[in-house]
C-alpha cells in the first residue's frame, strides 16, 4: 500500500511540476496571474516529489526518462 501511495504522489506532483513549468513559458500577454506563483509552484512540487522512497522516485524517473527516449527514437 506505501508502494502505490508513494508512486501516485510522486507522479501527481510530476504532473503538476509540468504544469507549473508551462505556466511559466506562457507569453506575459497571456498569463492571468503574476509568475512568481509558477515559480513557487515548480520549487515545491519538485522538492516534495523527493520525499517519497528514492526507490520510487527512482522509477518515476526511470520511466520519464524512457517515455522521453521512446518519444525522440519514434517521432524522427
């Protein structure tokens, strides 16, 4: 059960790190709120996102680095 805890967390806070990330690329004409929220936001996602067990963490990356890898080797 810690297992599925963990990993859901991990890439929940992946998730929301990337969002906040994208808010941060937005042009300043289309943004509806200041970015320093953004940066805020990406800061402490990623930092809590290395709370969980490094087993986990470990995986999650592993399998975003994979997913990155298949994406490059098959949209060439």
């Amino acid at each position: 059960m810690k297992l599925t805890w963990g990993f859901s967390a991990f890439t929940v806070l992946v998730y929301y790190a990337i969002t906040n990330l994208c808010a941060i690329r937005m042009k300043p004409g289309e943004r509806l709120y200041p970015i320093w929220p953004a940066y805020l936001g990406l800061a402490a996602c990623l930092t809590l996102a290395f709370f969980v067990d490094w087993e986990i963490w470990l995986t999650g990356l592993g399998l975003i680095i994979f997913g990155l890898a298949w994406r490059a080797f098959f949209n060439r």
